[in-house]
C-alpha cells in the first residue's frame, strides 16, 4: 500500500505542473491482411470539449487570420472533409479526407514551439491550430506535405478559454496506404519523422523511438518453465512474455503499451477486425475520471478520456464514442455528398443515451 501510495504522490506531482487543460492522447494505425487501414485515436482533456463532428465538403475558401485581424494563408478545399472540432471552433482536432488522408493534432507540451506571427510574407502564414484543417483540405499524400510545410509559417495562436496559452501540438498524418509522417515544431525548428504507427504527447518524437529500444523484450509468447536443482518452476499465469510492459498513464508509457499491443496482436483480416482491435487497444490507454488530477488556484481538474475517434481510411468510415456513451457510432462519408454542392453538416459528439443495450426481453427457456 506504501508503493501504490508514493506512486500516486508521483504522478500528481508530474501532472500538477502541467497547464489545466492538460491533454493525454493516444494514436495508433493498424494495418489488417487486405491492407486496410485504421487509425485509431483517444482525447483526454480536462475541461470540456464540447466536440461535434463535422462534415465539411470540398470547396470551401478559408483564411486563417493573424492576432491583428490581417489575412494570412487563404486557399479553396480540394477535399471534402469529416473531422471533430473543440470548444466550439472553427478547427479540426482530428479527421481524415475523402482520399484517405488523416490528420490527429495531439498534445505536446513542454517541447512545442512555433514562430511569432510574422509582420511581413503574410500570405505564407498560418495558425497551429489551423494547420490541420490545411493539410486535410489540401493534400493526398505526405510526400506534397512535406514539401510545402517548409514553405509555411506556423504561428502559435493564444486561446482564451485555456487562459490564452499558446497551444502545445503535434500532428500525426497518415496516407490512405498508411504510410505516416509525424510533424513537430520545437526549439529544433520543424522536424518530420517517418511514423511507426504510434504517437503520444511529449517528450520529442525521437526520444520515444529511442526508449522503445529498452522494451525489445517483450513477447506475446509465455516465457517457459525453468528447471532449478530438479524442480519446474513455471511462470505465474498468462502473459510472461510481457512482464515489463509499463501501465501507468504518463505519454512514455502509453507510447510502449499501445506499440506494444498494436505490433504484437494478431491484426485480422479485414477493416472491420482492424476496427474492433483498435478499440481494444485504446481501451488500454482510456483514463477515468479522477484517475488523474491538475490542482490549480484552489480547483482540482480531472483529465480523462473524453471520446475516441476510429478512421477507417480505406472505406472512409469514422467512428467514435464518448466517456458517457461507449456504444461506437459511425458516420460513412460515402453517403454523403462530398461536393461543392454539398452542405456543412454537424452533429455533437455528447448525449444520444448510455448505448446500454436491454435484452431482457431476449431471454428464452432452456430447451
């Protein structure tokens, strides 16, 4: 009880220091053996979101304004879009486009760092938070974006309602193939890695690659009996070949968990196994209320798992689910109209009941 005890005490302590609205995400992109591709992507925050999916069709002229008031970058959506929003903004958190492309905006503190908002070459500027939308609207592939965000300013934009921080991310982008790239801005400048499929919040990118190394042990196999002066020893229950695996909920260690069971699971066949699989693994990653705390000028605020989001990038479903509601519900963006035509539609992510399902009224005789 003394160990659980200073183990809380040290994690109040790492979380304390973080700002309030503190976020905790998880990402990770499975593969199956027809070579769907899924993404699946939980959202932890401390106040309410408020998230809607929308349902953005292409055509669609943006300008992503400067602090002044002035135009920075302005372009026309080539793709139509399906992605969910926060507190209300006019900015996607997380979605995918009608080529495949996906974009998660994650967390990142302590590390994020972006450019002033630039006084001259306005046209090339834009908002962090604006930034995924751009990439969604716009592009097909990470090869293209890769060429044009160098080209970019990404500006760091103050929001009042998280008493105007400069917001803190990163981005995941993956292809429709599932070949991803993972987007930093730092105190290194912009930095792209090549994607293993897996993304937290900080530290860097690099630095959870490199601590992967020290997890290359882990085996989904159970580690056999060792026989020790004549007598058998076996291993303790199931999952042996794991022990190590850490399972708190600091970003390092939700980085090897979900890497860990995304590469070691068997990935089935199809999209709708791979869908089923990520839920599994987020459910790995998924913080209750009261689990982790911010205490901040008297208050205490709870980071937990809002809602997950599960793209299906081969057959351009979305689904996702909320901390009240755990039921999966979807949206499929091929019965919808994607074109300029089409209209903007929205719907909250919140309410809609509990998804508990009664089968009472199922039961029948043993025959």
């Amino acid at each position: 009880m003394k160990t659980l005890s200073l183990y809380i005490s040290i994690v109040l302590v790492i979380f304390s220091t973080a700002p309030v609205s503190s976020i905790a995400c998880t990402e990770v992109r499975l593969k199956s053996k027809d070579n769907s591709v899924v993404v699946g992507r939980s959202m932890e925050f401390a106040q309410e979101l408020n998230s809607n999916v929308i349902v953005q069709p292409k055509g669609q002229k943006r300008i992503s304004k400067l602090p002044d008031g002035s135009n920075g970058k302005k372009w026309t959506a080539k793709y139509g879009v399906i992605y969910l929003d926060g507190f209300g903004l006019d900015i996607a958190v997380d979605g995918f486009n009608e080529v495949g492309l996906s974009v998660g905006e994650l967390y990142f503190p302590g590390e994020a760092k972006f450019a002033e908002p630039p006084k001259k070459k306005k046209s090339r500027a834009i908002s962090n938070l604006d930034l995924p939308l751009f990439i969604l609207q716009n592009f097909a592939t990470i090869e293209k974006i890769r060429k044009e965000l160098p080209k970019l300013t990404v500006w760091g934009e103050k929001l009042e309602v998280l008493n105007n921080i400069i917001v803190p991310v990163h981005y995941a982008v993956y292809q429709e193939d599932g070949k991803g790239i993972i987007i930093e801005y730092s105190n290194e400048g912009l930095k792209i890695f090549d994607s293993v499929g897996i993304m937290t919040n900080s530290p860097k990118y690099d630095w959870h690659l490199t601590n992967l190394r020290n997890y290359v042990n882990l085996n989904a196999e159970n580690v056999p009996p060792v026989v020790i002066e004549g007598i058998s020893f076996a291993g303790t229950g199931q999952g042996t070949g794991l022990k190590g695996i850490p399972g708190d909920p600091t970003p390092p260690s939700r980085f090897v968990r979900a890497a860990a069971m995304a590469y070691l699971s068997q990935k089935g066949d199809t999209a709708a196994d791979i869908v089923n699989l990520s839920e599994h693994i987020l459910n790995n990653v998924d913080i209750p209320i009261g689990l982790v705390r911010d205490f901040e000028n008297g208050e205490t605020f709870h980071d937990y798992t809002q809602w997950i989001v599960i793209k299906d990038l081969t057959n351009k479903i979305l689904y996702y689910r909320t901390y009240e509601n755990m039921s999966l519900r979807s949206v499929d963006m091929n019965k919808l109209d994607m074109s300029v035509e089409g209209k903007k539609l929205t719907i909250p992510v919140n309410g809609r009941g509990s998804g508990i399902v009664d089968v009472t009224a199922d039961l029948k005789p043993e025959e």
